[in-house]
C-alpha cells in the first residue's frame, strides 16, 4: 500500500491519462492531415516550425525517463545568448527558425 501523497504507478497513470493523451495524438494526427492536404503543403512542410514539429514527434519515440520535455523544449527554443540590436517587427513563432538555418 501506497502512503498518502506518493508518485503513481506507471499502470495507474496509463489508466489515469491514456483517453486524453489519445485525443491529443488524433488532433496532431488531424493537424498533419490538413496541411497535406492543403494548397502550399509542400512549402509548409519546408516552413522552419513544421519541421520543428517533426523533429519533436521524433523525440517523442526515444527512451529515457524525463528527458523527451526537456529536449522537445530545448528544440523549440533559441539558444544564442546576444541581445538582439532591435527587434521592431519581430513576433513569436514557437520555435527558432535558426536551428534550421544552421542545419538540422
């Protein structure tokens, strides 16, 4: 028997969560669906951010206790430390479009 306030089973999180995660898969599923078929899907999936996408659904499959959060983080983010000069007309993308300037 568990105390009170310990961690969850890994069975009992599968239990607990497995519906929601399951919708959450069919909507990315539904999301890659309309871009393919879409007008510009070949230009979409060659936009910086699809193909951070990608390579986060990748890093979902590989194994390792709480690292599949921080490496699909750190693949969304900038890493360079220098202030930008200026940044007028600058928006949020969620992700960096330099990683793939300088190679997947």
């Amino acid at each position: 028997m568990k105390s009170p306030g310990s961690p969850k089973s890994a069975r009992e999180l599968l239990d607990l969560h497995f519906l929601d995660n399951r919708a959450r898969l069919l909507d990315i599923a539904s999301f890659l669906d309309r871009i393919d078929r879409a007008a510009g899907a070949a230009e979409a999936r060659a936009d910086f951010r699809y193909r951070a996408f990608e390579r986060s659904l990748r890093l979902l499959l590989e194994p390792g206790a709480e690292t599949r959060t921080k490496a699909v983080q750190i693949g969304y983010s900038d890493p360079t430390t220098e202030p930008l000069a200026d940044a007028t007309g600058l928006k949020a993308s969620g992700a960096w479009e330099g990683a793939f300037r300088e190679g997947d």
